[in-house]
C-alpha cells in the first residue's frame, strides 16, 4: 500500500517538476518574443530618422526653384501667431514683414523676445531661417515659439522664399552644381594620378600623355 503511494506521490512530484518546467519553457519564449516585437519598434524609429538624414536636394537648389505660391500656403501654418503685413501688429509671435536678412530677435516694435533667440547673434540668412523653421527648439533652445517645425525640406524652401518677397526681396541663390557634376571634378585628378603612377613605369609615348593630363590640370 505504502509503496503504491509512494509511486503515486513519486508520479504527482513528478508532474509537478514537468509543468513547472514547462512554465519557464514558455516563461522564456514569450520573453523572448517581447524583445524582438521591441526590436522592430527600434528599427522603424531608427530607419525614420535615417530618412530625415538622407540627402536630397540642397537648401540653394529648392531655393533657386521655390514657388511663393505654395510658400503663402505653409504660410497659413503661421498666421495664428505673425501677421506679415508691412506695419502689422505683433501678435503671439512678432510681425515677420522684411524680415529675412536682419538682426535675429531685434526689433519689430519692441516684441518681447526670448533671452534663448536673442543669445542666437546673427542675422537671418536663409540657411539660419532653414534650421530654424525645420526645428525651433534645436535652433535656440528655449525659445518662445512653440511650434514643432516643418520637416518637409521644400515646405521650407517656399516659404522662406514667400517670406523673402514680404519686403525683403534678397536675390535668392543659385542652384548647386548637380551632384554627378561633383563627383566627376573629385574623380579627375584621382585618375590623373593612376595615369602619372603607371606613367612611371611604362614606355615614354605614355609619358607624353601623362605630361598632357598634368598641363591640362
Ligand atoms: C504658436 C505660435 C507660433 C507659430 C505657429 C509660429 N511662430 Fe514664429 N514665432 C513665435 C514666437 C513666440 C516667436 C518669438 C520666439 C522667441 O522669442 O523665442 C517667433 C519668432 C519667429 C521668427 C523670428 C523673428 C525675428 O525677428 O527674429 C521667425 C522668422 C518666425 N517666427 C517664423 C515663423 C514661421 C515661418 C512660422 C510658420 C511656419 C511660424 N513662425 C510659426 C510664435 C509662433
């Protein structure tokens, strides 16, 4: 008898090590599905940011083709807190009528500026007024204004061309070279220099074209 129960508490000690085991066993594969789900999380943040990084068209490029037009629209993004009118009234934020290539933070009736905007120095170039509409908050910290920027490189191109034609009316700047352009000049003198190395070692006929490259450059 006594050994039948033994065998029967050896069995029911038994299962319970079994499905104790196979609680961790689980225990772990849902841990480990956890992390992967958080893995991919990481990765779409980290691949957003990646995009925002990527190199489009230069600030000069959009610039040299910005359409006014669409800029008064992101324009309207702004109308809650600037007029742009000549003379206009400041509001939440300063009135913004010529204000691209002045001092930043001076003047505009007296419009009380933040000490973080007014530390900045400097005047707004179109590449100052760049950064500081794509992100407020990195281009002076602790700024007043608070809004989140606009991440759209040509959003920002046109309107800062929209606010350029408020009274300013600087000459906006030319288009960059295209980048395959670029690229050619930095490959000439590299090629340049494999033709003077193997120049060097070869026959003088290719000598001759070797002085021929170096004149040129
Ligand atoms: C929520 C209100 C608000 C919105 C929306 C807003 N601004 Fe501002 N803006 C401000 C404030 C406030 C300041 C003053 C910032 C400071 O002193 O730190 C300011 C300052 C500026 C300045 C600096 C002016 C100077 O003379 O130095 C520019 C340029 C500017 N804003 C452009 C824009 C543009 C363009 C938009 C739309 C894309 C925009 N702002 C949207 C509130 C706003």
């Amino acid at each position: 008898m006594s050994d039948r129960f033994n065998t029967a508490a050896g069995w029911a000690l038994f299962a319970g090590i079994v499905a104790l085991g196979a609680g961790i066993v689980s225990s772990k594969l849902t841990h480990q599905e956890r992390p992967e789900q958080m893995g991919y999380e990481i990765a779409g943040v980290e691949a957003e940011g990646g995009e925002g990084g990527a190199s489009g068209p230069s600030l000069n490029t959009l610039l040299a083709s910005a359409d006014v037009a669409k800029g008064e629209k992101v324009f309207a993004k702004c109308t809650a807190c600037h007029t742009i009118n000549q003379g206009g009234p400041n509001g939440i934020g300063p009135n913004l009528y010529a204000t691209v290539g002045e001092g930043i933070a001076q003047g505009k009736g007296g419009f009380a500026f933040s000490e973080a905007l007014k530390k900045v120095g400097g005047s707004w170039t179109f590449e100052a007024l760049d950064h500081w509409l794509a992100s407020p908050r990195t281009f002076a910290n602790g700024t007043k204004m608070s809004f989140a920027g606009l991440s759209n490189p040509e959003d920002r191109a046109n309107v800062i061309a929209y606010l350029n034609a408020q009274g300013s009316n600087l000459p906006l700047p030319a288009a960059d070279a295209a980048p395959e352009a670029e690229s050619a000049n930095a490959a000439a003198p590299a090629e340049g220099a494999n033709v003077a190395e193997a120049g060097n070692a070869a026959a003088p006929a290719e000598g001759q074209t070797t002085n021929q490259v170096a004149t040129a450059n």
